[in-house]
C-alpha cells in the first residue's frame, strides 16, 4: 500500500502511563505484532482535556442511554467537560484518515459497550449498559470505520474480522482517491469472494449497483459504494459461509482435479466445516490450485489473502 494504515487506539494499551493510577495496560498482541503493519494514533480523554496523570477515578452515573461522568469520592460532575472534549477531539480526527479505532475496555470514556452504570442513589448493582463518552462520541461522528476494544479482540473471530475490515478500507481509500469508475470496478471485482463470505446479500446488493454506476454521479457512487461495502463487512463471516465459498472457489477447478484431489479437497472443506481444522488448512490447498493452473481471476481476490499472512488469523478452529 502507498500508505500506512492509520489506526486509533487508547493510549493505555499503547504503554503509556495515562490510567488514573499512573498506569498502564500495554496490550502485547497491538504491540507486538499488529503494530508492524499499521501506525497507532494514541488518545486519552482524560489525560487530553486536563484531567492529569494520577487523578480520581470516575463512573457513569444515571441512564444508560445518557449517563453522567462522575468522580467517585468527591462526586464531581465532569461530562460537560468531557462531552465538550470530545466534540471538539473527533472533528481534529477528520484529519487523520483513521480506518479504525481499538477503544479500551470497560472504560467510562472508551469503553464501545458493556460499560458500567451505577445508579444516582449508588445502591443496587450497576448496569452494564454503557457506552464510554468518548467512544460513543467517535462511533457517532464515524458510523461506517472499524470499532473495537482489546477485549473483544482476544476472540479470534472477531479479531479478524476488525482487521480484515481495516485493510479492505485502506484498499478502498486508495482506489477511489481520484473517483475513477475502472478503478471501483477493479476494487469491487477483486473483492467479490471476500464480500460474500461476509454477505451474500450486500454481495448480490453491490454488484448490481456496480453494474447500474454509470447512472450515477462520481461523488455519490463512490460514497454510497463505501457505504455498502462497510456495512457488509461488518456482518462476520462464519463457517457456514466460508464454506460456501470454498465450495465455489472448488468450482473454478472442476475440469482439471483429478477425482483424488477432488476428493482430497472436499475431505478439507468437510474436516473445516465440523471445525477440526482452520481455514487456513483448505486455503492453502486452493492457494496451490490457483498457482499450479494459473488461475488469473482467483488470483487477483483479495478473499485469498486479505490481510499479512504474519498475523495469523486464519490458523483458529
């Protein structure tokens, strides 16, 4: 890619001594391993709009829906300030080109979900309702990027789905920089078995609007497009659905496997199905398929190799 893909993260997970208590919750996987193929974008709410490093832990307080910032010992109200911070915080980061945000979990700012939410007596146990007033200022003002926090990347599914969808969204960025309809055809074309291992309907939906483009204008095709191509991605794969997939790509093969290979790849894709092997066990296979018959159109999709092969993210059952 020309260039780096920019992501947002909450600073503590970074290493940075930012936590109410001085510390931090340095996340080794960002650290260690996504960080070589991306550049983190470190943000504090706290820290950022001068609440300073120690300081007195806080909570949300009140409705879920529109909970209060309140310090816990001294009871002071903090989510004008706070909401004033984050307003003025995500229109700076317009200027970023972010493809995505890792939220720090259960946070009363960044936490994306799950939050805790006492109630204003402070008797009774807390809801887990809440949305940080940080992370829901940024997931409104940024409906269609990536989202998620540490925790949930912990879960391999959902891990690669986050990162599937940031580097398909860097690809994206880079082919409709100069609104040229040869260049969404190119992106949508090497992308259609990814799109329907997340979707087939967004996939069928997408590829009769790529075929209907010409009927509309530059700035809303490819607005639109980036809007269609996001909330498919956003719905996660699972194996029922790769599996479709591979069935299809199998297809490509028909008239040249001899009956031991078909054979030989139908036991793979059945051994994934009941989940005994990763995907990455039948893909491999296919990989080889598509070099050893020169397979240009299957070589060209993205679903193949949609992210560094470093990652890792297909090697989980």
């Amino acid at each position: 890619m020309d260039t780096p893909i920019t992501i947002g993260i909450s600073a503590c997970l970074t290493g940075r001594k930012v936590r109410y208590d001085g510390g931090h919750t340095r996340d080794p996987y960002l650290m260690e391993t996504l960080a070589r193929f991306v550049e983190f974008l470190p943000v504090c709410p706290e820290a950022e709009c001068g609440l300073g490093v120690p300081r007195e832990p806080m909570r949300l307080v009140g409705d879920p829906a529109k909970p209060r910032l309140i310090t816990i010992q001294s009871k002071i109200d903090l989510t004008e300030r706070m909401e004033s911070w984050c307003q003025k915080r995500v229109h700076e980061l317009e200027t970023e080109n972010l493809c995505g945000f890792i939220f720090k979990s259960r946070s009363p700012t960044s936490g994306m979900e799950r939050v805790k939410v006492y109630s204003e007596s402070s008797t009774g146990a807390p809801q887990h309702k809440g949305v940080g007033l940080f992370a829901r200022a940024f997931m409104d003002h940024f409906p269609l990027l990536p989202v998620e926090d540490e925790g949930r990347l912990h879960d391999p599914a959902l891990r690669e789905n986050f990162i599937t969808r940031i580097f398909v969204l860097r690809r994206w960025r880079e082919a409709a920089a100069h609104q040229r309809l040869g260049s969404l055809i190119e992106f949508h074309t090497r992308h259609k078995l990814l799109l329907f291992s997340h979707s087939e309907t967004h996939y069928r939906a997408l590829g009769r609007f790529v075929a209907q483009a010409k009927q509309y204008p530059a700035e809303a095709l490819f607005a639109d497009y980036e809007k269609g191509l996001m909330t498919a991605l956003a719905c996660k794969p699972t194996v029922k659905k790769q599996v479709n997939v591979l069935l299809h790509l199998m297809g490509y093969f028909k008239k040249v496997l001899s009956p031991a290979e078909k054979a030989e790849l139908l036991e793979l894709i059945d051994q994934y199905h009941r989940e005994y092997v990763p995907l990455l066990v039948p893909l491999t296979l296919l990989n080889h398929y598509v070099r050893k018959y020169n397979e240009a159109y299957l070589a060209g999709q993205y679903y193949l190799q949609p992210h560094p092969v470093e990652l890792k993210l297909r090697n989980h059952v």
